[in-house]
C-alpha cells in the first residue's frame, strides 16, 4: 500500500512584475508548471492514495486561471488513477477567515476529492481498509488540539493523518516565520507511533519530525524565507523541492525531487564596511560575473553587509538596472551598520559592562538560518577577550618605554 503526500502548492502565487507571451505572471506560471510536473510523476507512480496536505491555492479567492489550473489536474488525476483515493485539508492560505465564505476547496468534491476545510474530519477508506483523520489549519484562537481529538481508528489497517499546522521542533533555531500560532502542536498530542503515516503541510522544506511523520516541503521557492529554505536544503541535504511517497506496509519514504520552474542564484554576500561604491560596484560586477550558469531570467540575491546609504545612492545604477533588466528578478539586499546602543541598563540600576552589551547585542540581533547563534556569541566573547589581552600589552609595553613630551 503506497501514498504519496503532496503539501504547499500555493496555486495562483505572483511575484515580481515579468509577464509570459499570454500576459500571466511569470512566478505565477513558474507554479502551475511544477505543479504539472508533480502530478506526471504521481500518475507515473500510480499510489493508491494522494494526500495534499494544505495550501492548495495562495489566496482564499483566487484567480480563475489558478482554480482552472487545480481543478483540471486534479481531474487528471482521478481519470488517470480511478482507483486511487485523493484526501485535501485547507491550509492557512486557503481557509477564509469568516466560516460563513466558503472555501474554494470544496469546488474539488465535485470530482470525487475528499476535502477538509472547516474541521476535522475522519475519511474511511473502506477500498484500501485505510482511516484517514484530516485536520485543515484551525482559525486563530481555536483551542490547542488534544491527543484525544487526534485518535486513530482501531478497526481500520491503516491510520494515516494529514494535517496542516506548526508542530513543535518545525522550525530551526532563530528562524522566524510569519503566521505562526501562539503554541505549535506538541508531538506528544500526535503521537505519531500510532499512526501509520502522518503528513503535514506548511513548512516549505521536506523534514523528516519522527521516522513516520515528514513535512513534504513546497513544489516551489515561495516567500517568507525562500532563501533560508535553500540555505536548510543544503545544510540538511535535501535535494530541492518535491514531494514524498511512503510504502505503509513496509514503512519506507522516498523523497521525488521535481525540477523547479528556473534556478534559484544566491550570490556570495559582499562585506562592504570601509570600501567606497566604486570598490562595491567592483565587488558587485565580480559576483554577477562569477555566477554558475549566469543571472539572465534567474531570481538572484546579492547581500551586501555594512553598507551606509550613502554608499547605496553612488553605486553605478546603471549597471543596476541592466542586472534587473538580465534576470527575472535581481535584488540587491544593501543592509547599512548595525549599531550598538551603549545605554543598555540591566537590572539593578548598574550600567553594564562592554562585555554585557556584546553578548545581549549578539543574543538579539537576526541571523540567517545557516548560522549558529551561541557560536557566534562565543566567538564574539572570545574577540574581546582577545582586544583586552592586546590592549593591556599595549599598555604595559607603554609604560615601561620612555616617556616622550608632553601628555599622554
């Protein structure tokens, strides 16, 4: 008994300003194109089941073309696999915020998809003696779930859950993500070694939380943190984006990367401080150069570190524009000095020490996904022990040397 477990297609998404030859947006066309690419490779895998774990579209009403582009390879899906079962719970994205709208995702009952979108709901599978408890995003403020409402069926062979939400230990250390509830589901109230399968949906990389329980990832690099999603991938190493089939009976899962719509180019980030523009627009050219496979119709970052404004504004805007001009979208991310407020008072009413300012500075400021923050903090702590020793070698080497002219 094989699955295959789909999550965050996000359908309808547009970003950046490119149109195709038909006048629809290229990010958006970029979406709809992975998404056919996925469903090939589900039909070629003919899965008896096909859970869509959330985030079907990107907005609660959207666009015709995107409901088209659903609905008509989904319909696909059911022709091409009649046998096969397909469960879809509505993700944060999909779910309106008055119950009284409607979901769009009810349209796909319509051709025999089963659909959670207002509640939980238990889908018996009486074909392939399979229970399936499919839980959509809960509405702010819903009370946490419980183990109780989380209990699979005995009399079923199989007991799969889907469900898209924030279980505890998502996300890595320092990373934010935007939507985030109040207290993540704990894996305690899942108890994923009583189901057979659990897939979820809303993180948009693949992770594995228990030996049967995986976040699938997106089809697609979307926002918030697309850049922190390779950065993970690589760290982790999860070849890109795709979707995940498990085997039930024998409990194996096998990750199918899908080939993305266009490369991804995150350049090698520029450190800026003390150099004037003509030296960053030198840097910059240098990295644009040195991309594998160029920059032309790529989405490109460059981060340039410790940059002032006024830098920014004397940088060579020409060659700016002709590198926005090359790529689908070249976004150049100037970050000015972080500065450090040396008010800080810590409890008690005492002013505090240098070194107290660093570290609470460090413990604060953000970081990217790859970096590890109390290594950076110890590092931190250990360059200014280091400046301490130099400065009073500095000093006592002063003091024992002659005393020149006038004051000190």
């Amino acid at each position: 008994m094989r699955l295959v477990h789909l999550a965050d297609l996000h359908l309808g998404f547009r970003q950046y300003h490119r149109l195709t030859p038909d006048g629809i947006n290229q990010r958006e066309a970029d979406v709809a194109l992975v998404f056919r690419r996925a469903i090939d490779k589900v039909v070629a895998l003919r899965p008896e089941v096909v859970l869509i774990a959330g985030d079907v579209f990107h907005t609660v009403r959207p666009m015709n073309a995107a409901i088209i582009e659903a609905f008509t390879q989904l319909q696909r899906l059911k022709l091409e696999l009649p046998r096969s079962a397909i469960v879809m719970v509505a993700g944060n994205h999909d779910r309106p915020r008055a119950t009284e709208t409607g979901c769009i995702l009810d349209l796909f009952a319509r051709i025999g998809v089963e659909v959670a979108a207002n509640g939980l709901r238990q889908i018996r599978l009486g074909t392939h003696d399979m229970s399936v408890l499919a839980v959509p995003d809960l509405p702010a403020g819903a009370p946490p779930l419980t183990r109780e409402q989380l209990e699979p069926d005995p009399s079923a062979r199989y007991n799969v859950l889907v469900m898209h939400a924030d279980v505890e230990g998502m996300l890595p250390p320092n990373l934010v993500y935007p939507d985030r509830p109040s207290s993540p589901v704990p894996v305690s109230a899942i108890g994923p070694e009583r189901w057979t399968y659990v897939a979820l949906g809303h993180y948009h990389v693949h992770k594995k939380m228990a030996p049967n329980m995986y976040y699938c990832g997106s089809l697609e690099y979307l926002p918030p943190n697309m850049w922190s999603e390779m950065h993970e991938e690589r760290a982790t190493g999860v070849p890109g984006k795709g979707f995940i089939e498990y085997d039930l009976d024998a409990g194996t899962h096998r990750f199918h990367p899908i080939a993305g719509a266009r490369r991804l180019a995150d350049l090698a980030p520029i450190a800026a401080r003390g150099l004037a523009a003509a030296d960053v627009d030198a840097a910059i050219r240098e990295r644009v150069d040195a991309c594998d496979g160029g920059i032309d119709d790529r989405v490109a970052r460059l981060v340039v570190r410790d940059v002032p404004r006024h830098v920014v504004r004397e940088l060579d805007h020409r060659a700016l524009r002709e590198y926005k001009r090359r790529a689908l979208h070249f976004h150049l991310d100037a970050r000015k000095p972080d500065t450090v407020r040396l008010t800080l008072i810590p409890a008690g009413g005492r002013r505090a020490t240098l070194r107290e300012i660093v570290e609470t500075y460090l413990s604060r400021r953000p970081l990217d996904a790859d970096l590890d923050r109390a290594a950076l903090v110890s590092l931190g702590l250990e360059y200014l022990d280091a400046a301490d020793v130099a400065s009073e070698q500095a000093w006592a080497a002063a003091a024992a040397g002659p005393v020149a002219d006038g004051p000190r």
